[in-house]
C-alpha cells in the first residue's frame, strides 16, 4: 500500500473510532450500574486479551524483547487512561465526559512539542483552537462545573495526549504485529484492574454480573471500543503525527452528541449544534491538508513508518 492511500486509511480507521468511542460513555456509565468498576475493567480488557491471544502467541515466538519493551508502558499508561474515565464517568454525566475528554486536542502538540521538539504548524494551531471552540459551544457556553468526576476526566484527556506521544515515541523500532502489542496493553490493564479489585473491594463485590445487559455493553465495548480501537489507533499513529491522530480523534464528541440525541432522545441548543459543526470544519481541514501533504511527499511520519516496517 502506498503512502497517501496508507495515510487515508489510517484517516478513516481514526474517524470510525471517535465514532464508536462517542458511544462509549454512556455504556460504560450503564455497565458500572451493574457491576464495580475495577471489576468491570478487569473484564473488559481480559476478554480483550483473549480476543487477541492468537496474534500475541505467534509475535512471542518471533521475539518477546521489543513488544514488551513497547506494550508494557504503553498498557501501564493505558491503565491509568481507564481509571480515570471510567471512575469520572461515575461521578460526571456521560455528556460532560465527552465534551471534556476531547480536550486532548488542545494537549496533545504541546505534549508533541515537549516530547518530539516538533513545534506544531500554523494550520494545526488554528484548527486546534477551533476544535477547542467548537467543545466550548457544545456545553453552550457556560463554565463546567468542575467535581471529582469532571477532574478525573482532565487528567485522563491529559493521559490521552500523552499515549499518543508515546505510542509514536515507542513503536518507532517496533515491527511487530499492531494486534500483539493491543493485546499487552490490554493484559497490563486486565491484571493492574484485577489486583486492584482484589486489594479494595470485598470478596462479596467480585462475583460476576448476572445481567445480560451487562454482557451485551461489555461484549460491545470489547469489541469495537477497545479492539478494533486500539488497534486502529497503534495502525495510525505508527503513520503520522500524534497531533494529527489527536485532531482526528477530537471528533469524538461530535458522535457524543449525535448518539445522545438519536439513542438518549437528548437535545442540543443552537450553540451546541453550532459547535458540532466547528469540530467536523477542523477535523476535515486537517485530514484534507494532511492527504495533500503525503501525496507530495512522504514526511516525517512517512519515513517513521518505513523505519517501523524494516
């Protein structure tokens, strides 16, 4: 495959995961309704393991040293990403997690420029401040206000930012399968959560959900929220910019809202429609402007990815 069309794939996979990733607030509130959220995480990412056990088998035997080296603080990273969601989303409303999340757009090329000394361009820079804009308006413009909840969902939008950095700082010699290096993070995430459930909750507390609802939200939250997820985001990144991926993602809470309205019956002002429409503008610019730059020529992230494929 070649670069810009690589490029344009990695666009798409991204945008399918600010989708189902929009979803995912909600579910995950109704899903700790059921069930402890260390509990619930536990599960989630141990059935995440499993679904990735084969491609983990096979890039063991190739060689266990690089994809450690990457996936185990990628997934100690991870871990911390999902305790402070998932606890927030517990203490906040679902909307507010959304709109406060995607404030890794505005984080993340300042954490790229810390990690990389890449300093972003004009267009990111303007297109990061829409972005911004655009989530100010989807709370219609009023101050948040902040609780244990909404905190715990900052310092995870900042944990966000720096996943992304790192994921391209770490996977740079990495050549491995995409899925094998998910299926770490998933199993530093499914162990840290176990032993903390073991540590905090009460034996009584561990017993697992009767509830088919509750399976059904974990089953989807596995399968397109956190495997086809994950991967698509270590594909991506591994092909561009960490502040381009975050822009991507930074349509996250556009889904958000429209899954809110057609699933929840919620409404949005005026204002909030107005701010959808702001993220979708800048979202747009920067994958059109980014396409137009690979097909010319291949860039940084281009050469990185050659790198990354030997």
């Amino acid at each position: 495959m070649n670069t810009a069309r690589a490029n344009r794939l990695a666009d798409l996979m991204l945008l399918g995961v600010a989708a189902v990733w929009g979803t995912s607030y909600g579910f995950a509130k109704e899903a700790v309704s059921y069930y402890p959220v260390l509990g619930f995480l536990a599960i989630r990412f141990a059935l995440t393991a499993a679904c990735l056990l084969w491609p983990l088998l096979r890039e063991l035997k190739r060689g266990a040293r690089a994809l450690l080296r990457a996936g185990i603080p990628l997934g100690g990273i991870l871990l911390v990403i999902f305790l402070c969601e998932t606890f927030g989303v517990v203490h906040t409303s679902a909307a507010n997690a959304a709109v406060l999340i995607s404030l890794c757009v505005v984080m993340t090329p300042f954490v790229e420029w810390w990690v990389f000394g890449e300093r972003p361009g004009v267009l990111i820079v303007a297109m990061v401040g829409l972005s911004a804009l655009g989530v100010w308006l989807l709370t219609d413009g009023v101050a948040i206000r902040f609780n244990l909840g909404d905190a715990l969902i900052l310092a995870a939008a900042l944990m966000r930012a720096i996943m992304v950095a790192s994921t391209r700082k770490l996977t740079r010699r990495y050549a491995g399968s995409t899925l094998a290096l998910t299926a770490v993070q998933a199993l530093v995430v499914a162990v840290g959560s176990a032993l903390l459930a073991v540590v905090l909750l009460p034996t009584e507390a561990l017993a697992p959900s009767a509830s088919p609802r509750f399976w059904m939200i974990t089953l989807y939250l596995v399968l397109f929220c956190t495997v086809f997820a994950f991967f698509a985001q270590n594909y991506a990144v591994r092909r561009t910019t960490a502040t381009r991926v975050s822009v991507l993602m930074g349509s996250e809470p556009v889904f958000g809202a429209l899954f809110a309205v057609l699933w929840f019956g919620e409404s949005l002002s005026e204002r909030g429609w107005l701010g959808v429409g702001l993220i979708v503008v800048a979202t747009l610019c920067v994958a059109l402007r980014g396409t137009a730059n690979n097909e010319s020529t291949p860039g940084v992230a281009g050469r990185e990815a050659s790198t990354a494929r030997g």
